[in-house]
C-alpha cells in the first residue's frame, strides 16, 4: 500500500540521488521540484538544472521545473540580513514547494537539503514544520545525512556537473576568498 506523495525539493542532484531513493523506499509517490533562485550566477544555475534533469532522466522520476528565475526575489529578502541569509533562502525554496505540493495534490514535501552535511539541519526542519503549518500540508522530515555518501556512489558514475558552493554569490565569495560574512 502507498503511504502517500511526496513533493521533493531538490538542490542538486547530488543530493537529491538518494534522497529520492529514500522516499520511495518508505513506499511515497515521488516527484521532485526545481526551484533554486539562491543559485549564482544564471550560467551556474543552468549547468545544476541540466544536472538533475540527466538525473531524473536516469532513475526515472518525475521532475517538475518552476519556470523563470527569482533572483530578484531572492535579493529583495537576503540584502540586509546576509548574516541570516540562509533562513531566508530556506523559507523561500520551502514555501514555493509547500505551495507547489498543495497546487499539485501532494500529500507532502520535503527538501535534498536534508542530506547535506553543509546546511542547516536544524534550521531547515524548523522552517519546514512552520510552513507545513501554516500552509496545512504535512512536511516529511528525516536526518538523511549518514546517506550522503549514498547518494554520492549513484551519481559519481553519471559524470554529473558538480558545484563547488552552496549557490549564491556571498557563498562563492566565502568559498574563494576564504573569508567569512559575520
Ligand atoms: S549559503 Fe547556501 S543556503 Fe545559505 S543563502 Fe547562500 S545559497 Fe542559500
């Protein structure tokens, strides 16, 4: 029996390997969903989406893409707060999933950031039941961190384009310059 669908938002498709695994191993329904306005610049954002659609074309999921790109969006909420930048940029990817699992008749969402050693685990949860919340759809949580390595033994023979930042500018700057925004 089916426990249900679950909307996936992906970041990567190095994360997003295993996580999509993980999911349909507990017996969801699963797509996943492209919407990463954090990711600088344009070209950069670009390469990670041709990424994850070779992935997705690979295991066999469905994809679902927004359209556009809310870099705009993204600065309006970051500019200011970059010390905090990371909530805000959690809260956005995670609000349009939520919206988008509602919209679409999913019973859930959930996010590939929960795989990844370099996020804000805690955080992420948080905003996730927030939302969830508010918006009166389940958000599924699991500490998928021990599978990064997982994921990373489904894609390392897919020749995938890797990232090397998390995705916005000030991260890139972070990773280059190794500086530190405080
Ligand atoms: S560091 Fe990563 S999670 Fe934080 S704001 Fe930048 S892109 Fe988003």
């Amino acid at each position: 029996m089916k426990a249900g669908s679950v909307l996936v938002h992906c970041c990567c498709a190095h994360c997003t390997a295993y996580t999509i695994e993980h999911w349909r191993q507990q017996g969801y329904e699963t797509s996943a969903l492209w919407y990463n306005p954090n990711i600088h610049p344009y070209m950069e954002h670009q390469n990670r989406l041709e990424a994850m659609q070779s992935l997705a074309k690979t295991l066999g999921f469905q994809l679902i893409v927004i359209e556009g790109y809310d870099i705009i969006d993204y600065f309006r909420r970051v500019v200011g707060n970059e010390t905090q930048r990371c909530q805000y940029c959690f809260h956005l990817r995670l609000l349009k999933t939520a919206e988008s699992a509602i919209r679409m008749g999913y019973d859930t969402f959930t996010t590939s950031l929960l795989i990844s050693h370099q996020q804000k685990h805690d955080l992420l949860q948080e905003i996730g039941n927030k939302i969830a919340q508010e918006k009166g759809v389940g958000f599924l949580y699991a500490d998928l961190r021990k599978r990064y390595s997982d994921s990373r033994r489904i894609t390392k023979s897919l020749n995938l384009y890797r990232q090397q930042y998390c995705g916005c500018v000030y991260s890139e700057w972070e990773r280059y310059a190794d500086v530190k925004i405080e």
